[in-house]
C-alpha cells in the first residue's frame, strides 16, 4: 500500500472517532477536512436537497460557537451527513441530550475523585477552566510498580486536538497513594513541552503541574507531548485509576512490576464514579518479559477506568 492510501486511512480512522466520541463540532470539522469540501461548496450541496442553511451558520457549527438546536437546523444536520458521505445519524446523535444518548457529555470533578476539594483549590490557584480546550486523541500510559510495591513512577504520551484558539498549556494531575509526600514528587517534561508551575497538597497526596507547549494552538490543530511523574513516597500500590470528566479518543494504561514483586491477579475495572460499585471487572494476565498487564478503550466515556492487583 502507497503512501496516499495510508494516509486515507489514518484519516478515515481519526473521523469515524471524531464520530465516536465528539463533540458535535470536532466531528464535523473532522468530516469537512477529510472530505475536502469548502463551506461554501457544502452549502450548494444542502441548497441542491432543499436546504439553505448561512455560511455564518455553518462556520459557527463547526468552530463550536453555536449548535443547531431548531428543527431547520436539525434537518440540516441530516442532509449534512448525506453530503459528506457519513453514517445516517452519526452527527445528529452527538446533537441529542445526555438522557436520549445514554451517554452524558461530561461528569463533573466531584463524582470522578475522592475528596475533590484539594484537587478543586489546586486547578483554582492554577486558574485552569474545567475545559482546557483540548480534546484526546489518544493517551498511551505507561505505570511502574516498584520492588516495595509502590507507584515508583508513571509516563504519558499524550496526542491531542484543540478546539479553540490560543491554548498554550495543559495541566496534568497526580494523586499518590496513601503516605504519597507530594513535595518529593519529580514532575518531568520529556516531550514537546517544559514544566510551569507546579502545586500540591499534602494532605491529599495530589500534586498539579502545568506543560507548557512549544507553540500556541489554533482551533483543530493536533498536538504531541509527552511527561511523567516519579514517585515513590507512599506505600503499597494495590490499583491505578484515571478519572474522564469528558469524552475523548483512545486510551491505553499498561501497568509493569518489578521483577522482585509480582501480584498474583489483576484486573480492569470501570465505575460511573468515585463512589458507584466497580462494573465491567476483567481478568488480565501478567506475562510478558516486562511482566505488565494493559487495558485498551477505543472511546473514552466520562467516568473512571482502572487497573487493581492482588499481592496475596
């Protein structure tokens, strides 16, 4: 296969997750560059089937500045998907409320963390917005278990796509286990970024680090960054969790241990929230020469994904 044709499926592949996972206005942005198609062009289309909608309107839809909420616009939407050769449905479905999908849009802070209010007093000091203006598109993690059974470090390769203009930055949180001394964390900046402030509360064991980004983002651009938190202070490690306020792209967790400390059972587990019963348990053999187990979720959904091990 050329090298055209692997590009054209790399594209295909990032829309039908924009598709998956939205918002409404990534997706259709997603869908106009990868089909080529100018708005002007897209709103002769919709006139040849009977719909005008403004090129104003359809520039708002797609930067996020406005949703189509009537039922004109709603029918637009419809013949959009018709013009740009999607799913039936596929971009009206990501217009419906959170009770008709199933799927709410986001989860707020407190429902995804326990004891929320130091994380809450962190991002305030950090003056960080619940939106970062930044979407997944897709998180690798790595986790490192120690030979004393502790989080003795984690690493992050992080791609993602901005939906709005001038993001700058993106705050990365680390909540240790129990004893975790947050001041004696290590905050490193491996790629595509520096370390900026940094703040922890050490009653909580929480600690947030700003990346600062090399360049300043556009609406739709894509970014590549990677960093890692080195840890060590607390005690024994029985489970990672990470918690989605929004839904994005695809994560992967991989959790290694030490050779000198291997759990006799793991496995992945997903909650509503911080405080609902864990569902969706799953059994995951530790093999390999690294002696690591993983996860993979091609959609994230607003909740909690996790890793948990046995060590008796």
């Amino acid at each position: 296969m050329g090298r055209r044709g692997t590009q054209a499926e790399a594209a295909e592949a990032e829309l039908a997750q924009a598709l998956r996972s939205g918002p409404f206005h990534l997706a259709l942005r997603t869908a106009l560059s990868v089909r080529g198609l100018a708005l002007h062009r897209v709103q002769h289309r919709l006139a040849q089937r009977g719909v005008k909608v403004g090129l104003t309107s359809l520039s708002y839809w797609q930067q996020g500045a406005r949703r189509p909420r009537r039922p004109e616009s709603l029918r637009a939407v419809g013949m959009l998907e018709e013009v740009l050769d999607l799913p039936a449905g596929s971009l009206t479905r990501l217009l419906a409320p959170a009770e008709e999908t199933g799927r709410p849009a986001a989860r707020s802070l407190r429902s995804l963390v326990e004891g929320p209010r130091a994380v809450e007093r962190l991002l305030a000091e950090l003056e960080s917005p619940a939106d970062g203006g930044l979407h997944t598109v897709c998180h690798l993690e790595r986790v490192l278990i120690g030979d004393r059974r502790e989080l003795r470090s984690r690493d992050s390769h992080h791609v993602v796509r901005a939906h709005r203009d001038g993001v700058d930055r993106y705050l990365a949180i680390h909540r240790g286990d129990t004893g975790c001394d947050p001041e004696r964390v290590t905050v490193r900046a491996f790629d595509n970024c520096r370390v900026g402030r940094v703040r922890w509360h050490a009653a909580s064991g929480v600690l947030a680090a700003e990346l600062l980004f090399d360049v300043r983002l556009r609406a739709g651009d894509t970014y590549v960054f990677g960093y890692g938190f080195d840890d060590g202070t607390a005690g024994t490690s029985s489970e990672y969790v990470r918690g989605f306020s929004f839904a994005g792209g695809q994560y992967v967790l991989q959790v290694r241990f030490d050779a000198a400390a291997l759990p006799v059972r793991c496995r992945r587990f997903t909650q509503a929230s911080a405080n609902a019963p864990r569902a969706g348990q799953q059994e995951l053999t530790l093999a390999g020469r690294h002696r690591g187990v993983h996860l993979v979720e091609q959609g994230v959904r607003p909740g909690i994904l996790g890793i948990a091990w046995d060590w008796t």
